[in-house]
C-alpha cells in the first residue's frame, strides 16, 4: 500500500484547502493517507541571520523528514494576495535550508481552490513553475473555483464537470 501525504498550504483551521487536498488523496485506491497540518509546523519568519544564530529549526527538519516517508504527494495551496500563504512560504523556506529539493523528487497532485471564480489559479500557476526545481515530480495539477459552490462536506467535488476532470487526472496518475 502507498502512503500518500496530505496537506493544506495554510495555517487556517478550517482551510478549504486542507478538505480539499484530504478529499482528493482519498479518491486514490489502495493507497493510506497521512494529513499534515502546517499548524504543526509553526516556526519563526525565516532569515539567515535567524539561521546562523540557531540552525535549521527543529520543525523544519521534521518537515521535510515527513515528506520524505511519502510516496505521493497531494498538496492544496491556499492563495494569499497572489501568492502561497505566509505559514507555507515559511515553512518552504526552512525545510529548502535543509535540502533545496524540498520535496526530494516525490511525485506531486498540485491543487488549489478558493471561494472566488479562478479557484487559487495564480498561485497554482506559481507552484507548477517553481516546485520542479525545488524536487516536486508533478504529476498533475487541478484547481477548483467556487469551493463554497462546488464542495460539499459530505459529498465531495457536487459539480458533475469539475468532478469528471478531476476523476480523469486521478486516473492518469500511477502511485
């Protein structure tokens, strides 16, 4: 059985992102899921001068541990005014001191949703051009717009045509 690791790209406890990223890492057969919370992982802004005078922080470290236990990957990310949040570009930032191939060649579902039209669109299109070089194997990306209008706690993925081509990228990936 593969393990598949699960997580949000935000600190809110009730990220959209994160019931994003579980819901899809369970549509995978045979396959366990681990969820990650970024709220775990919680660690001073990064800067080098914080570095050099403490090291690599112990949380970082646990990070990218964590995400080398993985077979798979599934990560939703949270857009903050264009961009990843704060608590992942944070948590990025230690974890890549360690190894800039954060992470460490694993095979990648990149997602995004949001509550407006576009679904996290920006910074989807940010992180499918920046994690290959920081060892993501992307394998797929998907982005879903209107979370409020297209998810459903209890059901999933409700819009029919969201919910095929999301199937249908599920079905291309081999884990």
């Amino acid at each position: 059985m593969k393990k598949i690791i699960a997580f949000g790209g935000s600190s809110s406890k009730n990220s959209i992102n994160k019931q994003l990223a579980i819901y899809v890492a369970n549509l995978f057969p045979n396959a366990s899921v681990e969820v990650l919370d970024l709220n775990d992982y919680e660690m001073p802004v990064f800067s080098v001068d914080k570095e050099k005078e403490d090291g690599i922080h112990h949380l970082a470290h646990a990070f990218y541990d964590k995400i080398g236990t993985a077979d798979f990957i599934v990560l939703s990310l949270a857009e903050h005014n264009g961009a990843y949040s704060s608590a992942f570009k944070n948590t990025l930032d230690w974890a890549s001191r360690i190894n800039n191939k954060t992470f460490q060649e694993k095979p990648m579902l990149l997602l995004a949703t949001s509550p407006g039209a576009r679904g996290g669109a920006t910074v989807l299109e940010i992180a499918t051009k920046r994690f290959p070089f920081q060892g993501a194997d992307l394998k797929g990306s998907f982005s879903l717009p209107t979370f409020y209008e297209n998810f459903d706690a209890v059901n999933g993925i409700i819009n029919p045509e969201l919910k095929k081509q999301l199937q249908e990228i599920i079905e291309s990936i081999e884990i």
